[in-house]
C-alpha cells in the first residue's frame, strides 16, 4: 500500500448467529439481540487519493445503487471532517445483495476505517462508531471489529471470544427488502431479552451460541413471503441436519465440521436454482481492527 492508495482492501461478511426481536421503541425501531461471526468471504475496495475533493465510486463487478453506502460514508467523513481531499473508490462486489450478509453495511465501513487512514485523520475508533451508527443498524459491529454480543439497535457491542467455526452459507436469486420484514403484523417482537453473566459473556454461553442457540425471529416472516428462503433452508438441513436464515435477508447457514476435508468442493452438486452457495471460516477478528485505535 502507497501513501496515496489502499488495493484490495477487504469488507467481510456476517452472520447472525440468531436473532432475537426483544422489543420496539416508540420512533419504531426494533430492539434486537444477536451474535454477529465475522466471514472470510469479502468484497474487496481499492482507495486513490484525490486532491480536488471529487468522491467517485467505480463498480468492478455487477453495478451497485448510484448513491449507494459506500459514498454516503464518503461523504459523511469529508463533510464531518472537514477535509478537502477527495477519493476514487473501486468496489469488487463478491457478497450477494439482499442476503442479509452486511455487505452494504460492511462496504461503508472498510471506507470509513480506509478514508480515516488516507486523508490522514487518524480519527479514534469511537468517533466513527458514532458515525457509523447514523448510516446504518449493521457499521458500527464492522468498525468494531470483533464477533460480538449486539444489542439495541446495533449500536450496543459486547466483543466475544468465539471458537473457530465453519458454515456452509447458501442465497436463493431473491432478494428481501429489511422494511418488508420489520414492517410485518406477525412478525413477533417479545423474545425474551438474553441476559449475560458479566461484560463477556462465560464460556457456557459461548459454547451455547455456537452450538445453535436461539432462532431467527425474522425467519417465519422472510419465509412467508419468500418461498425459496424456505426451499433453501430444508436444502441445509437435508445436506448438514441444521440451518438457520441469517439476518433479514434470504441468506441460510448450516454449521458444518471445520475438519471436514470432503467439504472442500461443495457444493458437490449442481445447486437446485441459481442460487449461490460457498464453504466459509468464521474470522476471529476484522482484517482492519488495526486500521482504528
């Protein structure tokens, strides 16, 4: 990396865990608890430095909204900031949109960790926590930079000391809008809040996370709406006995043995749609934790 540009910087993934409604707040946002795993599978972002200013974002892969997060985290930090450096941003999309993987969320945050760093602010971790929390419920947990306990609307994180774990993640083509989940008569909204025994949680509670914890609370909905989540799900739980929608997209997970070699080239199959599937390896922290202090 040059003083002048960052190449092939990653944005990873997410899942969640579970995902519990616990709540509404009376603005009407939705009170929420989950374990969030970080992902080896990444969009990667290149960074140029500009000196007039200009904020420009190039797709390398399928084309992304014209406004989409990544500049509107750009924007933010120049105009917060106060700095009259610009940046041309290079984004090669690999994480599926509508997934409910934290690819948008995950994309504005590797560009606010990267502009921090570019136009030389050097701007501490919490400051674009704050920041992140105002562009959307997912940043702050990819500032971070550590699985974590997430509670509220996002913006409260407990890091966790989780094991290495592996899952096998697989999307349907359709896509599901977040606002059509969280805006659903039957979506239930009182789980019962989970209570953790000190600022970390004990041993025993990771080990119950990891071993299938909980549920999706937003999965009944999602699969109402959207047939194929459905057909994904019974999928992996033919395939790997378990799985689990991730988030409020169309994304499932099944956890599957992290020494098992035979999973190396699954799917060993032809998917039964266009669906995208994939082996990944949970992360024990973000790739640019050391990009903050």
């Amino acid at each position: 990396m040059s003083l002048n540009a960052f190449f092939d910087v990653p944005a990873p993934a997410k899942l969640n865990l579970f995902l519990h409604v616990v709540g509404r707040r009376e603005d009407g946002y939705h009170l929420l608890q989950s374990v969030f795993v970080l992902l080896d599978w990444c969009d990667r972002l290149h960074f140029e430095l500009r000196h007039d200013g200009r904020l420009a974002r190039h797709d390398l892969g399928p084309a992304l909204p014209a406004d989409d997060l990544c500049l509107r985290a750009a924007r933010w930090l120049q105009q917060q900031s106060g700095s009259a450096l610009g940046a041309d941003i290079s984004v090669d999309k690999q994480l599926p949109w509508g997934a409910g993987l934290g690819g948008g969320s995950s994309d504005a945050a590797t560009t606010l960790l990267a502009l921090n760093q570019l136009w030389g602010l050097h701007w501490p971790r919490e400051r674009l926590l704050a920041m992140g929390a105002s562009l959307g419920a997912d940043v702050p947990f990819f500032i971070g930079g550590r699985n974590a306990f997430v509670e509220g609307v996002g913006e409260r994180l407990t890091p966790l000391a989780l094991p290495p774990q592996r899952f096998a993640v697989a999307k349907p083509a359709a896509a599901i809008g977040t606002a059509n989940i969280f805006g659903s008569p039957t979506l239930a909204r009182d789980t019962e809040p989970v209570i953790l025994t000190s600022s970390f949680a004990s041993a025993g509670q990771i080990a119950e996370f990891c071993s299938g914890f909980g549920r999706n609370d937003l999965q009944p909905v999602a699969e109402a709406d959207c047939p194929e989540v459905r057909a994904v799900a019974e999928w992996l739980q033919g395939r790997f006995g378990n799985s689990r929608m991730t988030g409020s997209g169309s994304a499932v997970f099944a956890r599957v043995d992290i020494e098992d070699q035979s999973l190396v080239a699954w799917p060993e199959q032809p998917l039964p749609g266009p669906w995208v599937a994939r082996i990944c390896r949970s992360l024990d922290h973000h790739p640019l934790l050391g990009w903050a202090d």
